[in-house]
C-alpha cells in the first residue's frame, strides 16, 4: 500500500463521514450538537484533512482544521457540563 492510496482513502471515509453527518442532522435523527454528530464531523474532518494534506490544498486543509476545531470545542463542553453535574 502507498502513501497515496492510504491518504485517498482516509480522504473517501472522512468524506462519508461528513456527508453522514449531514444527513442526520437534516432528517433530525440527531441534534447537530449531538456527540454522535461532532464525533462524525471530527473524524470525518480528519480523514479529509489528511488527504488535502498529502495534495498541499492548503486552503481545504485549514478549512478541515477548523471544522475539527470546532467538533472538538463542542465534545469539550459536552464532556464538561457532564463531570460539573
């Protein structure tokens, strides 16, 4: 297996991934700040951030970086209010 193949293919999952997402929240059979739902963004953005990174698409990587940035912001403070409870 090469770089290349592995890095397309993290690229289709994370792909799949957010498009899933998408179409949870659309048909409401999640809240968008569900962790299902962030947990599908995060990894999703990862995987597709990982293949723009092997592409040098910089501006999709940032995008990709900033989508998993604001997953994780939003896991945190689910995580959060459940230990405060």
């Amino acid at each position: 297996m090469t770089i290349q193949f592995l890095t397309e293919t993290a690229g289709w999952i994370g792909t799949g991934l957010v498009v899933l997402a998408y179409v949870l929240v659309s048909t409401k059979r999640v809240q968008g700040s569900s962790t299902s739902y962030q947990l599908l963004n995060l990894f999703g953005s990862i995987g597709v951030g990982a293949n723009v990174l092997y592409q040098h698409a910089i501006p999709s990587l940032v995008l990709q970086a900033i989508w998993a940035c604001i997953a994780v912001f939003t896991l945190s403070k689910a995580i959060l209010a459940k230990i405060i409870r």
